[in-house]
C-alpha cells in the first residue's frame, strides 16, 4: 500500500507540472525511469513556491504559505502530509536520495523576496537569489540522479541557474513591470542612466533597452561559464535540460531590448521540446 501511495504522489507530481510546467515535465520524461518520480517531486515542489505570488493579493497570506513548506521540511508540518501529494512526494524524494533539507529550505527564503516589490539593490544580490532558487534545483535533480557525479558538476550548475533564471526573469518582466516588481540590478540600473522608477514607467525605450541587453548578456556571461566549467557527467545532464532553454530567450532580449514589453520572448513549445531533445542525445548544454 505505501509503495502504492508514492507512486501516485509522483504521478499527481509529474500530472501538474504537464499542466504548470511543461518544460520540467519533458525533463522527467527525458530523464531515467527510476528517477522521475523524484525529480517531479523536486519540480512540482519548486512550481508551488514560484506560482505563491499568482495565488496572493497580499505578502502575509503569501509568507503563509512559505511557512508551511518550511514547517514541512523542519518537521513541524501541521495535519497530514498524506493530504497533499507534492509534500507525501517530496518528502520520500528527500528520504530516499538523502536530499540536504537546509537547500530546501534556503530556496523557500529565497523565493520570500517574490512576495514583495523590493528591487533587487546588486549583482551578487541577484546571483545569490538565482543560486538558491535555480541553481540549487538543478544541484538538487543532479544528487537525486548521480550522488558521486553531482559534486562535480557543481559549479556548471551554479552558473546554469543563473542564466535559467536570468532568462526566466527577463520572460516574465512583462508581467513583473505591471506588478511592480522589478529583478534587474539597480546597479545595472544605474550604470544605463535609470532608477526604478522610470524603468517600471517604461517610457526611456533606449536606456530600458540598454539595460534589458546588459541584464541578458550577464546570463549570457553565467552560460559561457558553465559551458567552459568541468565536462557535466552523462549521468547528471538530464537535470541540466530546463538551462539549455536559455540562450535563445537571452539572445532574443539583447536584440529587441525594450521591445519585450511588447512582444513574446518565449520560442513555441516545439521549438523547446526540439532543443531539449536534441541536447539530451548530444549532452552539450
């Protein structure tokens, strides 16, 4: 019956990020069988933090729900985990792999900074957000696929996340701008001739371009680097699938700069499904 009940969790787990996050879902699918299950507890878990802010007028309901995957993860969790299939799922992840809780946990903190409309104030500020959040995600899928191979590949993974996040960043500014929020540096800001201010008011297209371009080519910087870090193990690649996404959202922002406020950045769901395949059988990120 238990072993039954953790298969349903990883498969509720692998239904909503097909329905939330098709690219992590293809991931899974791209992935080894025996590991799925896992990795789909780590993505849908990963989708339930990034989606908060979608689900809340207000931070405190917000931090809320932070909390209660906080109390999860310390062992504090109130009522029945078995109610919640993405909690049941990563919880059995986390024993079975011998996932670090704190990561976990630093990822919840980190993810806190959505809530609210603070800018971010530097660079290592933003580096130190997409390390926790991205990064860790992926260093988190690698220990679950090859424990001996994930600390070797660690360093490509931090800089992968920062450009998978930088690129996710730049998809959503559209909808970032209308909230408020704003996730480019205000040392990039700064640099360009721009504040916070006139950046969210839209209307210096040529600065706001200067600035979109600077933030997509520091992604750009971070995907360079993880290229040219330590060969990525056959066994680890998979969880690096959702970063080879990246560089055509980066490339697209630096030539229409603010021009994204009006258009998509995100290529056609073929087109990414296409790029992912093709990188599992070459394993080139």
């Amino acid at each position: 019956m238990a072993e039954a009940n953790i298969a349903t969790n990883q498969e509720i787990c692998l239904a909503m990020l097909r329905d939330n996050d098709r690219d992590r879902y293809l991931a899974c699918l791209l992935s080894p069988q025996d590991k799925r299950g896992a990795l789909a507890a780590l993505y849908a878990f990963n989708a339930e933090l990034a989606r908060v802010r979608d689900l809340v007028h207000e931070p405190l309901p917000g931090e809320v729900r932070m909390q209660y995957w906080r109390d999860l993860l310390e062992g504090s969790a109130h009522g029945s985990t078995a109610a919640n299939p993405v909690a049941a799922a990563l919880l059995t992840a986390i024993e079975t792999h011998r996932l670090p809780r704190k990561t976990l946990v630093d990822m919840i903190e980190a993810r806190t900074f959505d809530l609210y409309d603070d800018p971010m104030e530097t660079r290592l500020t933003l580096e130190g957000y997409a390390g926790e959040t991205a990064s860790a995600l992926i260093q988190l899928a690698s220990l679950v696929l090859s424990p001996e191979e994930a600390a070797r590949s660690a360093d490509a993974a931090g800089h992968a996340g920062v450009a998978q996040a930088i690129a996710g960043l730049l998809l959503l500014m559209p909808l970032h701008r209308r909230r408020g929020q704003l996730y480019i540096p205000l040392q990039i800001l700064s640099a360009t001739g721009l504040d916070r201010d006139t950046f969210l008011a839209g209307e210096d297209r040529p600065r706001i371009s200067a600035a979109v371009e600077a933030f997509a080519g520091l992604g750009r910087d971070h995907l360079a680097k993880a290229r040219a870090a330590a060969p990525i193990a056959a066994a680890v690649f998979p969880a690096f699938l959702p970063a080879v996404l990246a560089e055509p959202v980066l490339l697209k922002a630096q030539r229409r700069g603010a021009l994204l406020f009006d258009r998509p950045l995100q290529p056609p769901q073929w087109r990414r499904q296409l790029r992912m395949a093709l990188a599992a059988s070459r394993r080139k990120l």
